[in-house]
C-alpha cells in the first residue's frame, strides 16, 4: 500500500467517523459557515530568525598609561570639545593629562644626564693626565736603568763609593714603582669613564621615558573615526596600572559595521559564509536591511541549557542610519523560491463531514486516486513532497477535494503543485473550518470528534421527516 492509498484510506474513515456524529438536515447545513484561507502566489523563503546586536566593524581602545588629572578635552573641527558622536582624525588630540609632574621628572632626568656627561668628561681628564704621568714616568724608569747599568760595569770601589751605588739602585726600583702607578692610574681613568658613560646611558633612558610619558600625557587617536564612548570628565583623575585604563572608543568607520547574532544549535548547520542575512531594527519599523554571514564563532555559550553561537554579519550603513548596539531582528536566507503558489498551513488541517461532501466531485477523486497508485508503485516516494487534500465550496454549497502535492512550509504556509487534472486558482478560497451561526450551540456538541469539531446532537424525529441516516 503506497501513500496514496493510505491517504485515500485516511480521508474515508475520517469522514466515515464524522459523519457516524452527524444527523444533520438541510436546515442545518444552511446554517453552517466555513472558515477560509486564500491561496496566493509569491516567494516562499526558508529561513532561520534570530536576534542581535549592532557592533562597530573595528572599535578602538583609547587609553591612559600615566597617571594624572584630566585638564582639558581636545576640540573637533567645529571647536568643540571631544565628546559622544564626534568626528575625528588620527592623531587628534582627545584629552589632556596634568603633565607638572612628569616635567619635573624630566627636569631630574636632564640634570643627571648632565651630571653624567660631566664625570665622563672628568675621566677623560684623568686618562690625558694618567697618559702623560705614563710618558714621564716610562722616562724616569729609562733613565735610572742606565745609570743603574753603568754603576753595575763601575763595580763599588775608589771610583764608586757604595752609597752612590745603592742609590742608583733605589733610583731605577723607585723608577719602576712610579712607572706601575701610572699605569694603574690609567686604568682607573678608563674605569671611570666607562662608569661615567653607563650612567650617561641609564639617565638618557630615564630621560627617554619621561619624554615619553609626556607624550602619553597627549591622549590621541591613532585611527579616523567616531567617539563612541567618552569614560572620564575634565577634573577626574586618571589612575595607570597594569593595563591601560580605557579614556575613549572610537568606532573606525560607521558606514561599515556588524550584526554579533545568537543562533540556535539546532539551526547552525544551516548557516554559511556569503549566506544572505535581512534585518530590521525596532528604531526603523518599516525599512529592511541585507547583509552577509562573515563566519561563525567556533565558541559556544550555554545557557539554561541552550546551546547557542555566534554569527558574525557584515552589512553596510552608508547613511548611517543604523547606530552601534541597536537590537536587530535577523533572517538568515536558507532558500528563497519566487513565483510559487502558496497555501496556508491551516488548509491541510481540515477534514469534513461525509454531508457537506459533493458526491459527484468525490467520485471524480476516488477514480483519481486509483490512477495515481498505479501511475506510483509502492517503495517509490517523493519524501520531500506528500499527496495532501484542500477543500473547496462548490455554488450549491457543499464541499469539493484538490489534490495537490505539498512541499515546505515556512510554519505560515506552504508550496504546494495540483495534480494533473486538478485546479487550483490563485485567490480561491480554502476551508479551513466550519462556524456554525449558534457558537454556543456548535461548542457544547462534538467533543468526541476525533478532528476537533464539535459533534452536534442527533436530531429528534419530528414534523420536519425522518432525520438523516
């Protein structure tokens, strides 16, 4: 038995059991209404909603690295004071810091690399003079060995006495003694001199830095854009500490920004790169937006047992009418179809009664039906599409069946194609339920009706004939 059949199947006992509650007589059938819906022609978009928040493209952190007080905010192009939405340039200035003490720190920097170049100087003085005691003393040294030598080749005797000779002696030892402490004068020269330069070297860097954090003083924009947030006020003091403390964020360029969506676990296999993304926001009612996914964060967030991710969506504002951190109301595109016939989804809910069933057209489906089981034999099915009964009312007023096949449905409606040899025009109306006149009446009958109408109460015989079977 293939699906047809079952269907087939389903329809006769659904309308065997309806019509085993209803007693129904020609007067009654009049006083019945139906429900409709419209079948429609358009675009049938699949697609996954979600939520998100607008985010600059590229937000730049603007901090403070040294301590001090706020003494004045820069101005923007109109000569007014940096704030929330202004404009401005990179290496505009956006506030500045007292800088008393860090000028005073420079002042001690400066005057101990002075002091620094001073002993550098000192100890290239004693090196000049180390050198020339060396010369001198190299002189001194020559001098008495010779004497000493000619003393030695005299020998002590009438000619030398041993006093002469024991100075020449104490002369070239005293001689060779001078000549070690010039020597050792020299090297210390060249000690001082390197001492002098690494402390020349420490309190240039120390300098260096105080230059710096004059500079850091300057709080400046390394980027063009647009202030987003101004965190401190003229008089508050900024205290630096490990990390930079944040002044200001600046949005690099408003025209190009991004949607941070949360997406659903169960919905993320649906969503690609280049994957085209319409969006609203709740300032903007009546416009609509496009974009598209950039990626997907491989990071996921639990919460109440939810597993959700984050899209990154790219979009363009060239008018900058959308503002950072606006709440947007995302539709991914999965699939987009235009030009195809649409149908309620509450038209596939409805089964009627056996008596508001036209005979003739319900033979004409039953023969239908019979060709499309043999025109598919069993094991092969379209499990993307089903054969699907839609209900329409005839000029005498009872009820005639389409068979169409049904594709997706967005949860609103559906795509659905009419089998050969069936109609279905766009703007004809669809039952989807029965109204009697007496509500009251219609609620208080019924409620054994496996299709959700109420049964009604059989009707007593009485002058008006026999009731129906």
């Amino acid at each position: 038995m293939n699906w047809i059949y079952r269907t087939g199947i389903f329809v006769g006992l659904a309308a065997v059991t309806v019509g085993g509650y209803y007693w129904m007589s020609d007067e009654e059938v009049q006083e019945l209404s139906f429900q409709s819906a419209v079948v429609s022609q358009g675009s049938f978009i699949n697609k996954v909603q979600s939520t998100g928040t607008l985010e600059p493209q590229e937000l730049v952190d603007v901090g403070a690295q040294v301590t001090g007080e706020i003494r004045e905010f820069g101005k923007d192009s109109q000569g007014r004071p940096i704030d929330y939405g202004s404009e401005v340039k990179a290496g505009q200035l956006l506030a500045r810091i007292d800088d008393t003490i860090v000028e005073l720190a420079i002042q001690r920097m400066e005057a101990s690399v002075a002091q620094a170049e001073a002993q550098i100087n000192s100890a290239k003085a004693d090196i000049s003079r180390s050198n020339a005691g060396i010369t001198q003393a190299k002189a001194q040294e020559a001098k008495a060995l010779r004497d000493l030598q000619r003393a030695k080749k005299l020998g002590v005797g009438e000619a030398l006495s041993q006093m002469s000779y024991d100075e020449y002696v104490t002369t070239a030892e005293t001689s060779a003694a001078a000549m070690e402490s010039a020597l050792a004068n020299l090297q210390s020269s060249h000690a001082s001199l390197a001492q002098a330069k690494a402390q020349l070297m420490g309190a240039q860097s120390q300098l260096a830095s105080e230059l710096r954090n004059r500079e850091y003083t300057q709080i400046k924009t390394p980027v063009d854009g647009t202030v987003i947030v101004r965190q401190v006020n003229v008089g508050q003091t900024v205290v630096s500490n490990m990390s930079a403390t944040t002044l200001f964020l600046v949005a690099r360029d408003l025209t190009k920004m991004q949607i941070w969506a949360s997406v659903n676990e169960v919905d993320i296999a649906k969503i690609k790169p280049n994957q085209l993304v319409r969006f609203s926001v709740d300032a903007l009612p009546n416009e609509r937006f496009e974009g598209k996914v950039n990626k997907v964060r491989p990071n996921a967030t639990m919460s109440s047992n939810v597993v959700t991710y984050i899209v990154e969506i790219d979009i363009e504002n060239k008018d900058r009418k959308l503002l950072p951190y606006m709440s947007a109301n995302v539709d991914f595109i999965v699939r987009e179809i235009h030009d195809v016939i649409l149908v309620p989804d509450a038209a596939f809910d409805f089964t009627p009664p056996t008596e508001l069933v036209d005979e003739q057209a319900l033979a004409q489906f039953e023969s239908m039906r019979d060709a499309l089981r043999k025109e598919r034999p069993e094991g092969k099915k379209d499990k993307s599409q089903r054969a699907v009964l839609l209900w329409t009312q005839l000029e005498n007023g009872t009820l005639a069946p389409i068979l169409v096949q049904r594709g997706e449905s967005d949860g609103a409606q559906s795509i659905v194609t009419p089998y050969e040899g069936q109609s279905l025009a766009l703007g004809a109306k669809l039952i989807t339920g029965i109204r009697s006149s007496d509500s009251a009446k219609m609620e208080d009958k019924g409620d054994n009706n496996p299709f959700g109408m109420k049964r009604p109460e059989r009707r007593k015989r009485g002058t008006g004939g026999p009731a129906r079977p």
